[in-house]
C-alpha cells in the first residue's frame, strides 16, 4: 500500500484569538475527514494596565487536546501547530520564558507607533526593507517597546519565538522560526527569505535572537515526554492562520481569486509570485507576507467580526444556536440597507471598552442615525464590512495589475449570508463560500506534504474541491 492510498490520522492544533481547537484529519481514498477532538475559548487578560496571553492555559488545552487525539485515533502520525499572528515568546537557552507575552492588542506600542509614523522617511525604508507597513501590532513595535522599557532583556533572552514556534518546541524539543509565521513580524527581508538587518537595527532588536526562517512542510522530530505520544511527528506547518486557511482554498490553477479569511479580522489578499511595493502599496497598508511555502501572500486587514463579536456582547438576546443566528440574520437581511455606512478604518474599533458605544460615537461625530436594535447593528456592521472588503480588492487590482474574477471566502463569515452577500454586491464580483475549517484544512494539508501522502498543494487543492460544498453569491 503506497502512503497516498492508505489511511492517515494528522492532529491540527489550531490557536486563534478567542478560541482554539484540535481537530483530527483523516486522509483516505484522496479525501479529508476532520473529527474535533477538543474546542476551548481563549482571551487575553489584563493586569496592571497591560494585555498577556495565558500560554500554560493554552498549553494545558493543547496537551488534553492530543491525547483525546491519540485515544481516539490510536495511529496519530503526525500535529501541526498554527496561531494568529505576530506574538511571541522570549526564552534563554534552556527554553524558559524570560518575559511575559503581551496580546497584540495591548496598548504599550503605540508610542513607537507614532514616532515611526511621523518619520516617512522611516515608514518608507522599513517597508522597502520588509514589506510590511507600520501596524500597532507589529512583532517589531512590540519587541522595541520590550528592549526600551526593559534592557536587561537583551542580556536574558537568546530566542525570540513565535506563538506556533514557542508550541512546535514544547512538543519537539527544537527552536524554529518558520517562514509565514516570520512575516508577520516586520523583520523579515521581503526579498529574500531572511531576516532584514536593516530592520533589526531600526527596532534595536538583537539579531542573535531569530533563527534563519525554515520552510513549511518541515518535520521537526518526534513528540518528546509525554507517553503514549512519542511515536507522532511534529511537522511545521505555515504557522501564521491566515497562511492555513489561504492554503486550503480550492484556488482557480488560472488564477483570478481573491481571498478572505473571515474571522476576528477578515484577511483579504490573494497569492503571488513576486511582492506588492511601492509608496502606493505602503499608502493603502498592504502586508507582503508569505505562504508555507515562501510566495508571496499580498493582502490588507479589514477590522473583521471583531466589530460584531464585541457589539453581540452588550446585548442580552444575543444568539447562541444556529437557529438563533439564522433568524437573526434573516431579521437584519429583512431591513433596507443603511443609506451610510461605518468607517471600518477607525482605529477606535481596535480594541474599546464598548464596541457598540464606539459604533454610535462615530455615527454620532457624522450626524448619522444610530441602529434601534441588534438587527440593525448587524445588517450595518455587514453591510460596512462588505464595502471595506470591496475597497480593498480595488486597491489590489490597480497596484497589482491585475484583474479578479471571483473571491473565495472561508472562516466564520464565510457562514454569514448577509455579510457574504454585501461583499458581492460592493465588489460587483461572485463570492463563493465554502463549508471549509480553512485553518485546520491547510495546517493538514502541511503535514500531508510533509509525511509524503500528497506531492504537493497544488494536488491537494485539486483532489480537495470536487468534494467540496459551495454556495455562490452573485452581486445584485
């Protein structure tokens, strides 16, 4: 029996922003069946002014979460690790953590936000250099604010780990930066596929503590002291999630898609050989970051379902089934569409203490009427989502040259009819939702490649889309 016919069990440890999950794909027959083995929320918490990650929580999960797996599925071969991005660990030689892991979302960046962004000479090398444009949650920004507030740091720390890097060396005892993850940073070289010194120097971040960046597909070595799991390999999958999911979409070999992952931020990019750059691209803030495999990955970020997730919580009627969201989509799909809509751009949506008093503030500041209910916080929330995602495909098209035909939409908007729909109508172009766990998808098809079950991405996305349920939605 040759390994592409013969059944495979690949454990997906997939971290996102509010919650994670490990999720067990079954490969037979050219077809993949995922089983979730363990699903658990996630959050930052606060102390002291400051936003952390609770890493022994989540390890705690991941941990419950693969021996469920193993139990379950006795021949597990293989786990792969993906995350959000940009978060990091700082460990000295032994792997102990030697600082506190701050959420991207913390707010001690933005000092050194605001003296780059009043140096466009700055602004304008890092991003030739990396590619990446100032964002408040750059792994650089962060990094700085660490060596300026602490600089015995730089005598502490010997690595500098991302979130899927710090787990895939809990599991496997090796220290690796991989590439996708990497991008993330604005450390990165964005003509090559190492580290920018003339970024390090900028941050003053020590350039000892990164790694030359490993590709995905890698096979780190066995899971090491926990029994029972010795036998399965850790496999570097492309550690960023939004490099997961863009992986799993049964992509047009032609090309002509564009992509969103739609979740907490919706992702909106599509693949490419070569870098987006220039004062243009730098201007509409579009990230040049990487797939597993080392092309280019263009895409900009639009605010996502945070907007809603934060909205949903202030109201007591809030949905908690499928039958409740359905019919509380179908009740915001029933009211006209807002004659204005929100500017998703705000920086006040980052992160406030009420996203729905944020919401009428703005509407407040630009004499616009506020919703009278949840359907109407969602039916604008959507139909401003859309036009952000619109706004973002033109400006793709005039900087890349390039011409889409169809936008590929996976992640838990792709669930959501009415944001799906007002994206097509914005666009003027078809969305195509599939009914795809994107992240877990692509982290899978990595260790597929990696095991030698499949050739390569191409094949996967090939032998994956005609099992694939889809639901199109033309622009009206």
């Amino acid at each position: 029996m040759t390994k592409s016919s013969k059944t495979i069990h690949c454990a997906a440890v997939d971290l996102g922003a509010t919650s994670g999950r490990v999720i067990v794909g079954t490969w037979a027959n050219r077809r993949l069946r995922l089983t979730e083995v363990r699903r658990f929320s996630n959050g930052f918490r606060s102390i002291g002014g400051h936003d952390y990650w609770d890493l022994p929580g989540l390890w705690a999960e991941i941990t419950a979460g693969l021996r469920t797996a193993k139990q379950r599925f006795p021949g597990l071969a293989s786990v792969g690790v993906d995350t959000w991005g940009v978060d990091h660990v700082l460990v000295n030689d032994a792997g102990r953590i030697v600082f506190p892991t701050h959420a991207y979302r913390d707010a001690r960046t933005q000092p050194g936000l605001q003296r780059l962004a009043h140096t466009r000479a700055a602004l304008g090398r890092i991003y030739a250099a990396t590619g990446i444009p100032a964002v408040f949650y750059n792994s650089s920004l962060q990094l700085a604010e660490t060596v300026g507030s602490c600089p015995a740091i730089a005598d502490l720390a010997t690595r500098c780990l991302f979130l899927p890097d710090y787990f895939n060396y809990l599991l496997s005892g090796r220290m690796a930066n991989e590439l996708s993850i990497a991008s993330t940073s604005q450390l990165l070289d964005v003509h090559g596929s190492g580290w920018s010194r003339a970024a390090l120097d900028h941050f003053h971040i020590p350039a000892v503590w990164f790694m030359p960046p490993i590709p995905a597909d890698t096979v780190l070595g066995p899971v090491r002291d926990f029994p029972g799991l010795q036998d399965v390999k850790v496999v570097a999958v492309p550690g960023h999630d939004t490099a997961c999911a863009y992986a799993a979409m049964p992509a047009d070999p032609a090309g002509g898609d564009l992509y969103i992952s739609s979740g907490t931020w919706s992702l909106v990019g599509f693949e490419s050989n070569r870098p987006v750059l220039g004062p243009e691209a730098l201007a509409a803030r579009i990230s040049n970051e990487r797939m597993g495999d080392g092309r280019y990955r263009p895409l900009t970020n639009v605010i996502g379902l945070w907007l809603l997730e934060q909205t949903l919580r202030e109201f007591s009627a809030r949905p908690r089934t499928d039958r409740a969201w359905a019919k509380l989509i179908a009740a915001a799909g029933r009211l006209p569409a807002p004659a204005r809509l929100l500017d998703v751009t705000d920086p006040a949506f980052v992160n406030p203490p009420s996203m729905r008093a944020a919401i009428d503030a703005q509407l407040r500041k630009r004499k616009l009427p506020r919703p009278g209910n949840l359907p109407g916080y969602l039916r604008l929330i959507c139909d401003s989502l859309g036009q952000g995602h619109a706004d973002a495909i033109r400006a793709f098209e005039r900087l890349a040259g390039r011409t889409f035909r169809r936008i590929l939409i996976v992640g838990g908007g792709s669930k959501n009819r009415l944001l799906c729909q007002a994206t097509a109508d914005a666009a003027g172009l078809p969305v195509v939702s599939f009914t795809l766990e994107g992240t877990a998808v692509g982290n899978i098809a990595s260790q597929l490649i990696a095991l030698g079950a499949v050739p390569d991405l191409a094949t996967f996305r090939a032998q994956q889309a005609a099992g694939l349920k889809q639901t199109v939605y033309q622009p009206r």
